[in-house]
C-alpha cells in the first residue's frame, strides 16, 4: 500500500513538473516575442522619427523689408502678397523623369498641391501671367485623371500623419518622392468643389493666356471631368448636385446635401464650358452646357433664396448667411442686381469683414456639426467665426463690381493692414484678429489660395478705380 501511494505521488510530481516546465517554457518564448516585437516597434518608430528629425527647420517666411522701401502700405503689402505666391511654386515629380512646376497650398502644414487651392489661386496667377506654373499644375492633376473622368483633390508625397508630425517637430516637409493622387477628402468623400475648380481653372487660363494648343489636347479630358461631375447628384430627376458631409472647403464641417457654395461653383463650370465650347464652334455642346447652367441658376434661387432679408440659404437644411456662396454668386454674375444689393447689405449688418475680412458664417454653424477632431484640438472655430482673407478678397470683387468702390477701398486696407502687420498671409484669423492657433496647430503661413485671390481682387479694383478716374477727367474736360 505504502509503495503504490509513493509511486502514484511520484508520478504526480513527474506530472506536475513538466506541467510548469512547459508553462515556464511558453511564458519564456511569449515574453521574447513580445520583447522582441517591442524592440523592433521601437527601432522603426525611432528611424521613423530620426527621418523627419533629420529635414531641415521650418523657417519663417515672412517679409520683413523697409515699409519706407515702398511708395505706401499697399505696396509693400502686395509685395509680400507676391513673394507669399511665388513659395507655393515648386517642381514635382509625376514619374522618376516627368517634372512639373505645380503650385503648393502653403508651406508650414499644406506642402503639397491641392485642387482646390490651385483652382482660386490660378485667377492671381493668370492675373500676373504666370503661365507656366499654371499649365503644368494642371497638366499634372489631368495626368492622374481617373477613366471615369474623376480628378484628384490633392497630389501628395507622404500620408496626414507624417505631415501632421513635420509640422509639429518645426521640419520642412521634403518634396524629392513621387507625387500620388488622392481621390477623396479627409473623411472619405469625394470633392465636388474640388472638381469644377480644376475645370474652371483650366478653361479661364485657356481664354486669357490664348493657349489654343493647351485646350486643343485637354478639351476631351475637361468634358470627361464634367460628365463625371454632372453625375453627382442624389437621383436623375434632382438639378442641384448632392454632397457628403465634411466634403467641400469648409471640410470641418458636416455640411451636407445640395449645398450653396457647391452648387455656385458647379453653376460657374457649366457657364464656362458653353463658352468654351462657343469658342470651339461646337454649338450643340454650347447650348446644352447653357440650358443646364440656366436650369441650375433657377434651382438655386427658389430653392436657396430667402427674399427677406436678402441671401441665399447654405442649403435645403441650414439658413446661415455662409459667405463663400453669397459672394461668389455675386461675383459670377449668378445673383442679380437686386440680389446682390440686398446680400451686401445684409453681410454688413452682420458686421462680417470685421475684425478681418471676411468672417466664414453668421450665424457660427452648431457645434454638432463641427469635426470631432476639430473640437477636441481646439479649432472648432476654423469654419465658423473664423475670417479667410480669399473671402476678404471676393468681397473687395463683389462691392467693386456693385461699383462701391469706397466700401471696397475700405475692406481691401483692413486685409492690407493685417498683411503689414504679420509680414505674410496667413491662412485664418480668429475671432481676436490673430492667426488662428492651438497646442497641436498653427495656421498656414503662407497660404498661397489667400495670396492669390489678394492679388487678383487688386488688380480688379485697381482697374476699376482707374477707368473710374478716366471718365471723372472726361466730365471734367466736358465741362470745361
């Protein structure tokens, strides 16, 4: 009895044994993975680092020449208006041997080409007959131009968390590697805007530069971009084009549906492909691109119109006074005479070109409609009561055009005096006047879409002021 008991005891010892030897032996080999896998984690997260570590600091733009080198304040602005456009240009690699001289959105946090920014910027640059950079910027967007027609909303090297980190650690973003499209906005939607942009853009240097060559070889490429423009709308019976949210330049907020601001930009597109085609003696494309445009512009007005007081709605769903619509249907002649009279005046008692021309939207979206990481790094504000000098700019245009050249001469020193104050353009302007800025952001400096439409809304009110002056010396001598 005693020797069955000591043997089974020994073979429950045996057992148990090699139980927590095999139990050691796992947790032995678990350990080491892990240690190892840590190891290898932290050797590529420290050479990640050490790469963006390794670029050259970021170093300030700004201008900071003599103000008594120049004849007035706004000279010396538009000079740094001028030097703030000309860093965004830059060549690019579309393949290891095809460079192209394209146009980037900033320089601190945007050092890549996007297709909405060119597509404002171009008007300044087609202003000054910079050509070049503007043809090849959109010979390089229509090199990635899907078979479907789709543009890209932005030609990039290197993906939103690499960016996000050269900015932080004050680094250059490098512009050696490949361009890459992408095809859709930060929160997976595709850009409308974006699109009409980059056709408007293409046909407005075409007609000013008289590159006939240029809309010889891209004419089939840019109606293949609008036939897949025209196809975004909810369902065959609707006019208006329908938009996702977080999906057009105020991409902070979930503005979604037929939006205003999209729909003007769309409207502006069609009018310059009937033109286009006029031009091209293709009349049957002419008259459809015209009946669409006169469709268009009639949906907008009964269905966004508020006759009392006087502005068109940002959509079927929200009836904020948001700027960038109102402004650019005046600027684009979509809005009439009496449309436009009542929105200005309507935009000035709402005190919106103060204290920076020109404040986003009145009343501030709500707050459930702004981006969550927008909120939670202290930029809720960045599409709200926020002020984006290109706003500042069409609305100089549009009180121009309204022939309120005073008014216009009123808002445009306000823009030059901020731009003498920080010495470049920045990107927006809190609700204090400053640049806007948080722990994790600092706003775009340059940014070369503001710089451009500040320099073409000069030269628009500047030939304005002088055509004025020349029929003044007329009546003058008349009456002489």
């Amino acid at each position: 009895m005693n020797c069955t008991w000591n043997f089974r005891k020994k073979i429950k010892g045996t057992g148990e044994y090699r139980m927590r030897s095999q139990t050691g032996q796992s947790g032995f080999w678990s350990g080491a993975l892990f240690g190892m896998l840590t190891g290898m984690a932290s050797l590529i997260s420290f050479q990640y680092l050490t790469r963006i570590l390794r670029e050259p600091r970021l170093v300030s733009k700004a201008v900071f020449s003599e103000e008594d080198r120049f004849e007035n304040r706004e000279n010396l602005a538009m000079f740094i208006v001028a030097e703030s456009l000309q860093t965004g240009i830059r060549t690019r690699y579309l393949t290891r041997d095809l460079g192209r001289k394209v146009l980037h959105a900033g320089y601190r946090n945007f050092r890549e080409s996007w297709a909405r920014d060119f597509g404002f910027a171009a008007y300044g640059l087609v202003a000054v007959e910079q050509y070049e950079v503007v043809r090849e910027t959109l010979e390089a967007f229509f090199w990635h131009q899907r078979a479907d027609g789709q543009l890209p909303v932005k030609l990039h090297s290197m993906g939103v968390v690499t960016r996000f980190l050269h900015s932080v650690f004050e680094r250059e973003q490098p512009t050696q590697k490949i361009l890459k499209p992408k095809y859709v906005s930060g929160h997976g939607a595709p850009s409308l805007d974006s699109q009409a942009l980059v056709i408007i853009a293409a046909l407005h240097y075409a007609s000013q530069s008289e590159d006939h060559s240029f809309l010889e070889a891209y004419w089939p490429r840019i109606t293949l971009a609008m036939k897949w423009l025209q196809k975004c709308r909810r369902d065959a019976d609707s006019l208006l084009l329908y938009q996702e949210a977080y999906a057009d330049w105020a991409d902070s907020i979930a503005r979604e549906g037929c939006i205003l601001y999209t729909n003007v930009v769309y409207w502006k597109s069609l009018t310059e492909m009937a033109r286009t085609a006029a031009s091209l003696d293709h009349k049957e494309e002419a008259v459809r691109y015209l009946a669409e445009a006169e469709s268009i512009s009639r949906a907008i007005n009964e269905r966004l119109w508020i006759p009392d007081p006087g502005y068109y709605a940002t959509s079927d769903d929200l009836d904020n006074l948001s700027s960038d619509g109102n402004l650019l249907a005046i600027v684009w002649g979509l809005a009439k005479p009496e449309q436009t009279e009542r929105i200005l005046k309507v935009m000035e008692e709402a005190g919106m070109a103060k204290p920076i021309p020109t404040r986003v939207v009145h009343p501030s979206y709500p707050m459930n409609m702004v981006a969550l990481e927008n909120r939670l790094g202290g930029l809720e504000n960045y599409h709200t009561d926020s002020s984006w000098l290109w706003l500042g700019a069409l609305h100089v245009i549009a009180l121009t055009q309204n022939g309120d050249t005073e008014k216009a001469g009123q808002i445009f020193e306000r823009i030059v005096d901020v731009i003498v104050r920080d010495r470049q353009v920045h990107e927006l302007y809190g609700p204090d006047g400053q640049p806007l800025s948080s722990i994790w952001y600092k706003s775009e400096a340059p940014l070369i879409w503001n710089a451009g439409m500040i320099l073409y809304a000069q030269q628009l009110h500047e030939k304005q002021m002088r055509e004025n002056t020349d029929i003044l010396s007329v009546f003058e001598g008349a009456k002489e």
